[in-house]
C-alpha cells in the first residue's frame, strides 16, 4: 500500500485550466484519477502505467492529460478547456493496470469547481 497525496485543486472560469499532482509514498504499477460530483457516483478519469501507457474517459479525451514522473513517485492531471461539469472532488488512485484497473489505494481528493 502506498500514501497518497493530491494538491492543484481550486476554482477556475470555464475554459480555464488547472493542473493537479498526486504524490505517492512509494512506487506503484499504476496511478490514476477518478472525479465525484456532487450527488453523482465517483467516475473514472484517467490512468498511466509505470510504462506511459495512459487511458481516458471519453468524457474528458482531448481537454485532459496525464501524465508521471517515475522518479518523483508523482502522477499529474493537467485540464484544459475546463466545463461547469467538470466540476467535482478528483480522487488521486493507486494500483495495478493490465486490460482493467485494479485500486488499491485512494488518495483524499481535492475539490475542483468550474464557474460559468
């Protein structure tokens, strides 16, 4: 198990940008984040493998990138094109990736808000 701690979180007009960092304790297969709205099951955004291997959410393709630093044990969220729906608290994760994302870790999630 590893500790996980996120950080960039805030508030930013729609079609602004913001980027958040997780850094994790130790080194892991894989790192990823996850989004919760308000009222709303926590959702998948985006996962990066030890490799570089990344995979996104449909919903966030082309505006989000992930991106790591092995070296630092640090994963990064970087948002563009930033939309009230985004809006949400973002779970840094940990855990293993193949063909599905097995978590094993959750970091304490930094809100996220998108004004209009």
């Amino acid at each position: 198990q590893v500790q996980l701690v996120e950080s960039g979180g805030g508030l930013v007009r729609a079609g602004g940008s913001l980027r958040l960092s997780c850094a994790s304790s130790g080194s892991i297969n894989a790192m990823g984040w996850h989004r919760q709205a308000p009222g709303k099951q926590r959702e998948w955004v985006a996962v990066i493998t030890s490799a570089d291997k990344t995979n996104y959410a449909d919903s966030v393709k082309g505006r989000f990138t992930i991106s790591g630093d092995n070296a630092k044990n640090t994963v990064y969220l970087q948002m563009n094109s930033l939309k009230p729906e985004d809006t949400a608290v973002y779970y840094c994760s940990a855990g293993y990736y193949s063909s599905s994302y097995l978590i094993t870790d959750w970091g304490q999630g930094t809100q996220v808000t998108v004004s209009s």
